[in-house]
C-alpha cells in the first residue's frame, strides 16, 4: 500500500473532461510534482485530493483510508482530511501578526495554548521567520508571506501538503532561492509533498518524481533525470526543455541503435541518422526522433570525422541569449534549434554542418 493512492480518478465539468482517468502513487515524503501545461488537468486533481472537487468517479486514499470515492459514497470535507495547503495567492490575514497567522489552524482544532507556542514557535523557525512573529503580515515581503503560508500549512502536522504553484507570483530571483528552500525544508520536516507547476525547471530541480500531464491524462511519471533523458512520446520531449523533432521513417536496428530517414527536401536524398529508443518499431513506421539543442554541434567547415550523424544545413537566425547562443538552422524542410556555449559569426543563409552522438538522441514511437 502506498501513502497516498489516487485511483482511476475523473472529474468533469460539463462537457469538459479535466482529469480523464488518472491513478498515481505516492510514498511518505516523497515530493511529486503534477506538471503540465495550462488546462492540463492539474490543479483540478490536486483540489480533488484538498476536497475541493467532488471527482465523478475513482477514489483517493491517503494510509489506506478512503478521502473520495463515489462509487462508495465516501466524500470527506477537506478539514477532516489533515492536508496542509499553500496557493499562489499568499491568503495570509493581513489584521494579524505573523505569530497569529501560523498558529490560527491550531486554534481552530483546539490546541492548548502551550502546545500551541511551541509548535507555531518550531514552524516558524523552520521557515526562518521566528525575529518576525510579532510583526503584522502587512509589513512583510511576498517571499515573506509565502514563508508565513508554508508555516501555516505545515504546523498542525498534516499528512500531506498540497502546493498549487506557490511560487509563481515571486520574482525570479526569489523565486529560485525558495525553490532551494521548499526543498530544505521538505527534507527537514520529511513531508510528503504534491505540487502543481507549470514550470519545467521547477518540477526538475524540485521532485522526486514528475508527473507529467497532458489534456487530463498523465502521459509519463519519473524521476527528474529519466523524464529529461528519456522521454516517454514527443509531448513529454518537447515541454520538458524544447527539443527538436523531426519525423521519419524507421529503417531497422543495428543492436542498441534505430536507423532512421529523415526527408532533406525535393531534390536531395532522404537522411539517415541513428539513435537508440523506439523499441517495438517495425521497418517502415513513422518514428520521431527527438534531439536536445545543446546536444547538436555546429561546424563551419566539413568535419573530418563527422560519425554516423552529419545533416547539412544553412542559418536561419541566431539570438544571444548571455551565455550561450540559440541558432535556427534549416535543414531540407526542417528547423533544427541549436544551443552553443561559444560564439561564432554567423549570418543568415551561411551553409553549416550539424552533428549529434548517436545517444544523444533518442527515436519515439509517438
Ligand atoms: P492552469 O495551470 O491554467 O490552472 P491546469 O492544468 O491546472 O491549468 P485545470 O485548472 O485543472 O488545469 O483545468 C482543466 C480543465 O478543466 C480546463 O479546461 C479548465 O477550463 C476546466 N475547468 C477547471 N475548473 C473548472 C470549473 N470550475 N468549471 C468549469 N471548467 C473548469
């Protein structure tokens, strides 16, 4: 059994299908992050974990005990299920001090006043802000704020803390440093963790395990490093970090490499490159062959040993972007991105040669 377990679960509004069938597992202080994009379904499956949203069908448990369920017509409010929660918007009470903001939900489940002290003291240490218990939540920073709401949803001990991107209405900078200390704090206290983000950087430097989300379906759950790496179809690919996609045709395999073809326009031969993934493809079918921008070497001249993968090409644009340099190149009918972290002269039309190591690419099937 696993801590919290979400089954099969769906949630309409109206026609629209927001979560169309999900099941997930998430051990005891694992931090998992529901990432997708806009409208994918993920702040809906976390509202129906908070109690917010009555799911349709499917059930959630949390120890084995039942949160949600219609089919079993169990349906708990969301304070009788001990979940912490922390939303973009701070929802701190501005009337009160920073001391009164945190230990307000111990007071509404009527703790005495010593406990009371010492845990909304321990929370507030654990979010740094014990100099600050005093002072009214008007006069503190946004990333304060979100310190006092961390602290709140962290002090009566919940089971789960639910986060639905708390971090998106910081600054960058600020934003980066408590990314850093969600995640301290989230070892600290051992905390079992579900947050929603749209933010791929945010869901990779954050999680255990990234949940990715398409049109209310999970399309791939890993951990960070097998979600970048190896990407389970072109969708997972391309939100989590802008990869190339060109489309060909499988040709067959060579032990752990695919061969496929690439079409290089009307008047040229197709190209053939090689990569390992694709496992079931049979020769013939239609394959993706996903390639990350920093992956992919540029060549002003004709490399002398260009290995199995050599694609011709001309610039299309190039952009600075302070430490690296993003290029278009056109290869046939295909824009291919190229990251590089040293500077040429590069102008538009120039003819340039691209090369990738057969691992760095990977073929998908879909
Ligand atoms: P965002 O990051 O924009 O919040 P999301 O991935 O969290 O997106 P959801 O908010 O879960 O997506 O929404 C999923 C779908 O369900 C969307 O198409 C949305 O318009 C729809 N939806 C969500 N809540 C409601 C509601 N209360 N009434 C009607 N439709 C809703």
């Amino acid at each position: 059994m696993s801590f919290v377990e979400i089954e099969s679960l769906v949630k309409r509004f109206g026609e629209e299908v927001a979560v169309a069938g999900i099941d997930l597992n998430i051990e005891k202080g694992e931090f998992v992050t529901l990432l997708g994009p806009s409208g994918c379904g993920k702040t809906t499956t976390l509202r129906c974990i908070a109690g917010l949203e009555r799911p349709d069908t499917g059930e959630i448990r949390i120890e084995g005990e039942v949160l949600a369920s219609r089919e079993k017509d169990i349906y708990l409010t969301p304070e009788d299920r001990n979940l912490g929660m922390v939303f973009q918007s701070y929802a701190v009470w501005p009337h009160m001090t920073v001391f009164d903001n945190v230990s307000f939900g111990l007071k509404i489940r009527r703790v005495g006043a010593v406990e009371t002290k010492e845990k909304t003291t321990k929370a507030l240490d654990l979010v740094g802000l014990a100099h600050l218990a005093d002072r009214f939540a008007t006069k503190l920073s946004g990333g304060q704020r979100q310190r006092v709401a961390l602290a709140r949803a962290i002090v009566y001990g919940p089971r789960v803390v639910l986060f639905d991107e708390p971090l998106s209405n910081l600054d960058a900078k600020l934003r980066e440093q408590m990314r850093i200390e969600l995640v301290r704090l989230q070892h600290e206290v051992g905390i079992t963790s579900i947050y929603v983000t749209h933010d791929q950087t945010e869901a990779l430097v954050m999680s255990d395990r990234v949940v990715v989300m398409d049109k209310g379906v999970i399309q791939q759950i890993g951990d960070p490093e097998a979600i970048y790496a190896r990407p389970a179809n072109s969708f997972v690919a391309n939100f989590i970090g802008a990869a190339n996609l060109l489309e060909g045709k499988f040709l067959g395999r060579e032990g752990e490499l695919g061969d496929i073809e690439i079409p290089a326009g009307e008047s040229r031969p197709p190209i053939r490159l090689k990569a390992p993934g694709a496992e079931g493809a049979a020769a013939g079918q239609r394959v993706i062959l996903s390639l990350r921008p920093e992956d992919v070497g540029l060549h002003l001249e004709a490399p002398a040993a260009p290995g199995p993968n050599l694609l011709e090409g001309e610039i299309i644009d190039t952009v600075y972007q302070g430490n690296f340099l993003d290029c278009q190149v056109r290869v046939g009918p295909h824009e291919v991105g190229v990251q590089m972290d040293h500077f040429e002269q590069l102008a538009p039309g120039q003819g340039v040669y691209l090369t990738f190591e057969p691992d760095h690419g990977l073929l998908l099937t879909e």
